[in-house]
C-alpha cells in the first residue's frame, strides 16, 4: 500500500513542480527548500497510510451492511438470524473503535456501538421495542461523554444557531408527536419515554456540532433524522412507505459509521497528540 502511495505522490509532484527543483544541487543550494519537501512527502505518505489502512479496517462493516441489505429479512419474521444480520455492521464499528482506542473507548463510542447493537438485536422483536430504545438511549449517553473528553474541541459562538436550530426542530417534533403518543396503547409509557429519549438525543447531536469535527457532526445530525423517521412511522404521523425502512437503516447506518471513523480520526490528529503529551505532563 505505501508503495502505491508513494508512487503517486511522485506523480502529483512531478506534475505541479518543475523537475528542476528536485535536482541535488539545487536542494542543496536551498536546504530549508529540502527539509519542506521531505516534511511535505512525509506528512502526505503518513496521512495516506492511515487512510489505506482504516479503509481495510471498514471493509467488514460494508460487506456486513451489503449482506444486510441483500438478504433484507422481512420485519415480519423477526429470528435470531435476522437479529444478528442486523446489528452486524455496528459491531464491526465497535471492534475498529476499539483496536484504535483501546479499551478505555468502551465508556465512549465503543461502547455506544455495541449498546447501539443491543438495541438493533431488541428492535427485530415488535414487543422488545422499549428495550432497544433503553439500549439505545444508553448508547447516546456514551456518545455524549465521548463528546465531552478532552480529546474534542470546545464549542464556537457561530455554532448558537445550529444549538438553536436543532432544539426548535426536536423539541417541536415532539410536541407535533404528543397527540399520537397520548393515543398510543400506553400513552403513561410512551410520552415520558419518547420525551427523555428526543431530550438524550438532542443532546448527543448538540455536544456532537460542538466538538467541530465534520464526520462527527454530521453523524449526529444523521442520527436525529433517521430516529426523527422511526418516531414519526411508528406513531402513524406518517403513512409507511415502500421506501421507508431503506432510507432509516441507510441513514442509520451512515450515522454510526460517521461517528465511529470521526472518532478514530480524532484519535489519528496531531492536536490529539499535543493534548496527550500537555496532560502528562
């Protein structure tokens, strides 16, 4: 992999700097020239193994979610099979977590995934319902923690309004879902339970927009949207679709992948480094 890598970057440079410039005299004449090249090439090689690398690592979350989309076992025959299909390709993200994170990462993200797993493995069953959003609400929890570490950056003033945004958009869906909930088979369940669940979820994507990094924050986003589209099917606000469960597992799906390779790519940053080196000492 470094090879072809290497190989290319050879390629691009060749292209965007005169050949003249790589000449040995010429660099020697112009040592602080050498040095910025070799720290260039370095820096590219470094940023592109890491990539090569975590995309090998990704390989078993996709062929998982190909194979969950290819099998596409009917909501109407919930089976173990069906529990472990689906709940296959976050686990596959939990394991990459935590060969980068380590251990520790199990009271983060890591452990959102596979709380986030439990909760795909309860939903398969009608009447489980309730435990996978405990699973999942749990899992927010985590995600949230996550968020607040030191690893992540503090919020921006310029961020007020996506808080704003957010909230009036959550907060509103639930308020536009109470009829339905208070018509539901357990509305004394149902109301408090949705509402502390829209409260954790709101959370976690609002601590998400705050740490500034893009993959993180769009999968919080992404995870409001695709929870925001069961709510609304389930609660018939909506009518179902013919397409309404591909567009929830695809958003969830990009969702939890967006968070997981977010979180190992702040691990991998420089900035990451610094504030590891500056707490030990």
């Amino acid at each position: 992999c470094n090879t072809y890598i290497a190989l290319l970057f050879y390629l691009i440079i060749s292209h965007l700097v005169p050949i003249s410039l790589f000449s040995s005299s010429y660099l020697s004449s112009h040592p602080h020239l050498s040095r910025l090249v070799l720290l260039s090439y370095l820096h590219f090689i470094s940023l592109l193994s890491q990539s090569c690398i975590l995309f090998l690592y990704l390989l078993p979350f996709f062929a998982s979610t190909a194979v969950y989309f290819y099998l596409w076992i009917p909501e109407s025959t919930p089976s173990p099979l069906a529990a472990v299909v689906k709940s296959a390709p976050v686990l596959s993200l939990a394991l990459l977590v935590l060969s980068y994170n380590g251990g520790w990462s199990l009271l983060g993200v890591a452990g959102g995934l596979v709380l986030s797993a439990c909760g795909d493995a309860c939903l398969i069953w009608k009447e489980h319902f309730l435990h996978g959003m405990a699973c999942f609400a749990l899992a927010h929890i985590l995600y949230s923690l996550s968020f607040l570490s030191w690893r992540y950056s503090s919020s921006s003033s310029w961020l007020y309004m996506l808080y704003l945004l957010l909230w009036g958009v959550s907060g509103g869906t639930f308020f536009y879902l109470l009829p339905f909930l208070r018509s539901s088979q357990d509305p004394d369940i149902y109301v408090p339970a949705i509402g502390a669940y829209t409260l954790l979820i709101t959370v976690m994507a609002t601590l998400a927009l705050r740490t500034r990094r893009t993959l993180v924050m769009l999968g919080g986003l992404t995870f409001v949207i695709s929870d925001l589209t069961i709510a609304l099917q389930m609660f018939k606000v909506i009518e179902t679709l013919d397409y309404n469960r591909h567009i929830i597992m695809t958003t969830y799906y990009l969702a939890q992948l967006l968070i997981a390779v977010g979180d190992v790519k702040t691990t991998l940053t420089p900035e990451a480094d610094d504030l590891v080196k500056r707490k030990r000492l």
